[in-house]
C-alpha cells in the first residue's frame, strides 16, 4: 500500500520554497559585497578584462594616493584677476595725456606686484589648512593613545579586561595594590619625555608637500624731466587699485644719527596713510621722489650723510626687513588721520597681526617691508652725458660725428633711430619719443653716483619722455581733470562763463613749453592770463584771446548783450574754421533774445 502523502495546495508550496530561501539565506555566513573602485584608470582596465559588465566593479580607493584628476584641476586656485594691466592703462589714460611706453611698464609691474601677494596668500591659506589637518590626525592618536594610557589596570579591580560587569550599591572595589595605577601611570608619562631643541636643527623635507615657486617684487626707477607726470601716474594707479601710497621727498632724508629724517620716515607716512592699518600699509607703495639727490657726492668732511649714508639705509629697507615705528604719546589726542583706505589686501603679511585703533594706547608699530612695492623718481640732470658718452661716437678724428649741444634736461640729443630698437614698447609711431635717457644702464647709474647694491634692487628703469607742445595742447583740454575744465568750473561758481579761443590755447601751451617745466608751466600760464579776471570777477562772459595771453590786450568782459560778439571773436580765432552749418539750441536762442539780437 502507498503510503500516505499530503498533498498541499499550489499557494502553500510557493509560500514553503519562498520560506526555505529565506532560511538558506538566513544560515549562509555573512556575505560582504566586492568594494566598488572609484578610480577611473582602473575600472577601464577591468572593463577591458571582463566581459561581463554585470560583474560589478573591483578593487579598492585610496583617497590619498592622487590618480591624475585631469588639466582641469591643476590651474591656480585664486581664482582670475579682476583686472589687466590694459584695464589699469585706460583708468590712466582719463587722466594722463601721452606717456605711452611708461604707462605700460608701470601698469605691468603694479599687477604682477599684487598678482604675486595673492597668489602667495594662496599658498599660505593652502599651508595653513595642510598643517591644520596633519594636526588634527596627531591630536586624534594621541587621543586614542591617552585613552589606552588611562585604562584600569587589571589589579585595580577590572576583573576581566574590556568587560563592565553591572555594579551593585554594595558592590566596593578595592585595589590590591594601593598606590600601583599612580606609578604605573608616572611610568608610561615619563616615556614622553622634553626633548632639546638643538635634536631638531634639521627639518627633513617633506616631499608631499607643495613646494610653489617663490617670486621677488620688481622695483621700480622713473627717469624723467620735470613735470612731465612721475608722480601723477602713480596716483592715479593707486586710486584705481585703492592701495595706500605715500609720497617722501628724499631731500630731507639723512644718515642715522644726524640732524634730519631717517629713511623709515616713509614707511612712518605710509602707516598715517593707511589709517594705522598695519596690515594695509605691508602692501602700500612707497614713491621716493627726488631720488636723484641723494647721488655720492665730494664733501670737505669726507662723510657724506646725505648721500652715501642715505643709499646704504635704503638697503635693507628696500630689499624687506621688520621696521618698529614709535608713535608720539599724544597721537590720542589729535584728531584722526583723515585719510582711510577700504584696502582688502589680497596677500597676506609675514608678520603678526597686530589691532591698533587711531585713538588706542598703541605707541609701536612693527611692519614688514617685504612686500611694500618702491618706486624712485627723479629728474637725473646730467645723467645723458654719461650715456652720450658710452653710446655716441667720438667727436674728434677721422669717422667722428658732429653732435651738436644738449640742454640741462637731456631733451635734444639726436641718435639714430636704430639705437632705440632693442627697447620695450618700440614702434615707429613712437620712435620720435625717445631719448638718451631710455638707454640708461647700471653702469650709467654708478657713474651718476650711486652705489652697484641699491642700482641692484630696481629692477625696472623707465624713462618718460618730454612734452611737446602738442601733448601741452592736449592736456589743457583732453584730460578729466584738465586744466580749462577747472577755471571753468571755477568760474561758474563766481557766476561766470569762461571761454577760450583755439589761438588761445595754442599761445598757452607755447610759452609753457618754451619755459621747460612740463605740465606746470600750464599752470602758472593759467593763473598770470586770468589774475585781472578773477579779481574782477563776477562778469556774464569773460573771453581769453591769443593777445591776452601774449600780454598785448586784456582779457575781454561782456555782459548778458553780449553773446553774438563773443561768438563773432571766438570764430575770427579758429585755426581750422568749420563749414559746416552751426547747431542753434533753445538756450542760443534765449541768449540772443536777451542779447537783443
């Protein structure tokens, strides 16, 4: 007879396979699933070498080991500039006629300068998270060991080790051997004993960390006559950057010791100009204008404090070293510097940082004048006969060149044009700019008078070039801030309406060239043609002709009549008189009914 066999339902044998799966499962060991590879390398290799892409990945990542993450990831990290050289050129160009080729060599240094304070503020915030973290990792182990290093010793009542039996109330340890964790304790302390400082004299270097390239500033030396724009350029650029900038005249500046100003005299200027901001004044710029003066110069005494003596302080002070400033004790009581800057310095200081408030207790200051940019200007009158004299051909003999006298300011030596080749920014438009000044060499600055280690420490010497009388011309009208914009402004507020003829301006901008003092010559013009009329002053119209400036008329007054005869004279004294029909506007209009013409 068969034997019995229980038939189940279809749904009770499904739910018994399904509950017999479960229990293989539940009762096979512990499956640990294959480590996906996050490396890229890698997983290409193994998809080359399985076939089967549903095999997963294999292998293991290691976040420490680099794997080569693309060109994407090895650009700079502080970030584009936020501005070009080209763009600090135009802000310069608004205010700054001419002057092409030292516009270009100043705007290029003054960038590179600050590019290079971010990018090493870059590397500094880089090397401070890097020793942060390596930090943190030592203060973790030596956690864990301190943790192992407090632990019960067995005699101390720990039956078993790293088991916590429940404790009842009733429930006392008591040590076998009283005393024992102390001294077990003072022994593993004392293993960590003070070590000499002299046993670390030498830092092994640690190939993993970054070693970034180290870039020097690049001072600056600007030759140039008088007034043809050293200083105004630069503060122009120092507007545009908001960079704190001070201006010292090294006339003034003496040995230590004697009677005069130190050379940190204009590092002590800098700070007042920064608002006491010691952080600010660590990436200002320092203008030593007169630099020229404090040539070697042939003294009776044989000790010469003014010119030697200042050019061996200005060593140190220009190459980078700490400077301490002593503030007068009632720097509380005056008022404020009214100058303050919104700097945020993108580099950062060597130095440790140091809060002083305008009107705190703060007497001393400490700045660090490695990243302080210096720039030196000065006339150098004389400075083209030591360069004739190296580059032109004798005078005398067979093959000798004619040459004929050269002015105090260098302005009419003629060389060929070929000589000026090999410089920076030359093109044919400019070559008619150039002077001897351009070629000016260390070897020319040593026979000027200055020693070879400080000529060592500018790097950039840049010659400005005279103004013709058409640059004179441009700058009384093309500039923001030109001259016939100002008296004209000026003489609104009287109220009145100042005018100037195209014979005018040309006369003006003449005799400034003929007196050979640049810009200002434009100045002192302005102020002798228009004494009588701002003295006279308020008149509806005053008009400025070519014989007023010559000084054979007087500056013409009319009053609200006389609008048409202002107009008539100013047309008679047109250089290049227009055709075309003239623009009549409502205002014209209402003039000349007032006028009644």
């Amino acid at each position: 007879m068969s034997p019995f066999v229980r038939v189940l339902p279809p749904n009770r044998r499904a739910l018994r396979s399904v509950s017999n799966s479960l229990l293989r499962t539940v009762l096979r060991p512990s499956y640990t699933p294959p480590h996906r590879h996050l490396s890229i390398s890698s997983s290409l290799a193994a998809s080359r070498q399985n076939a089967d892409f549903n095999s997963g990945f294999t292998g293991t990542y290691d976040p420490s080991i680099d794997a080569g993450r693309g060109p994407m990831f090895s650009k700079a990290n502080f970030g584009v500039p936020q501005f070009y050289p080209r763009d600090l050129k135009k802000r310069v160009d608004d205010y700054v006629v001419g002057q092409e080729r030292a516009k270009k060599t100043i705007c290029a240094t003054i960038f590179n300068h600050y590019q290079n304070l971010r990018r090493r503020h870059q590397h500094e915030h880089e090397e401070r998270n890097r020793r942060d973290k390596l930090m943190r990792q030592k203060f973790a182990r030596d956690r864990e060991v301190h943790q192992k290093r407090r632990e019960m010793h067995p005699v101390e009542g720990q039956r078993v080790p790293g088991c916590n039996p429940v404790r009842f109330a009733t429930d006392q340890l008591q040590d076998e051997f009283p005393g024992h964790n102390e001294s077990v304790r003072h022994i593993s302390e004392n293993q960590d004993f003070e070590e000499d400082v002299i046993d670390h004299l030498y830092q092994p270097e640690d190939p993993s960390a970054p070693q970034p390239v180290k870039i020097d500033k690049s001072n600056i030396l600007l030759i140039g006559p008088t007034g043809v724009g050293k200083t105004y350029i630069l503060e122009t650029l120092s507007k545009k950057i908001n960079v704190p900038f001070s201006i010292c005249d090294c006339n003034s500046f003496t040995q230590a010791g004697y009677i005069g100003q130190d050379v940190e005299t204009c590092i002590e200027r800098l700070l007042i100009e920064s608002n006491y901001d010691i952080r600010a004044t660590e990436h200002g710029i320092v203008v030593l204008d007169e630099f020229d003066k404090i040539a070697r110069r042939e003294t009776t005494t044989g000790r010469d404090v003014g010119g030697e003596g200042v050019q061996q302080a200005l060593l140190k002070l220009v190459e980078g070293t700490k400077v301490t400033i002593n503030v007068k004790d009632n720097r509380s009581s005056r008022s404020t510097p009214p100058i303050t800057t919104n700097y945020n310095p993108s580099g950062s200081s060597p130095s440790t940082p140091q809060s002083a408030p305008p009107g705190g207790k703060v007497d001393q200051y400490t700045i660090d004048t490695t990243n302080i940019l210096f720039v030196f200007c000065g006339a150098f009158v004389g400075l083209d006969k030591f360069i004739m004299k190296r580059v032109a051909k004798p005078t005398m003999g067979f093959g000798g060149e004619l040459r004929g006298r050269s002015s105090m300011s260098g302005t009419k030596q003629i060389l060929p044009p070929q000589t000026y080749a090999h410089l920076p920014h030359h093109n044919p438009q400019s070559a008619s700019s150039f002077t001897p000044l351009d070629l000016a060499t260390p070897t020319d600055l040593q026979s000027f008078g200055f020693i070879p280690e400080l000529i060592g420490r500018l790097h950039n010497i840049c010659a400005l070039s005279p103004l013709s009388t058409n640059d004179l011309l441009r700058i009384l009208t093309e500039p923001r801030n030109s001259l016939v914009a100002q008296y004209t402004a000026l003489f609104e507020t009287y109220p009145s309406r100042l005018y100037f003829t195209e014979k005018a301006l040309h006369a003006i901008a003449e005799r400034a060239a003929a007196a050979e003092t640049g810009a200002r010559g434009l100045k002192m013009e302005m102020e002798r043609v228009l004494a009588e009329a701002m003295f006279d002053a308020p008149m509806p119209y005053v008009l400025v002709t070519e014989a007023s400036v010559k000084g054979t008329e007087k500056v013409a007054y009319w009053g609200k009549d006389g609008r048409f005869e202002l107009d008539r004279r100013m047309e008679e004294e047109e250089i290049n008189p227009k055709e075309t029909e003239s623009t009549a506007t409502f205002e014209r209009y209402r003039e000349a009914g007032q006028s009644g013409g």
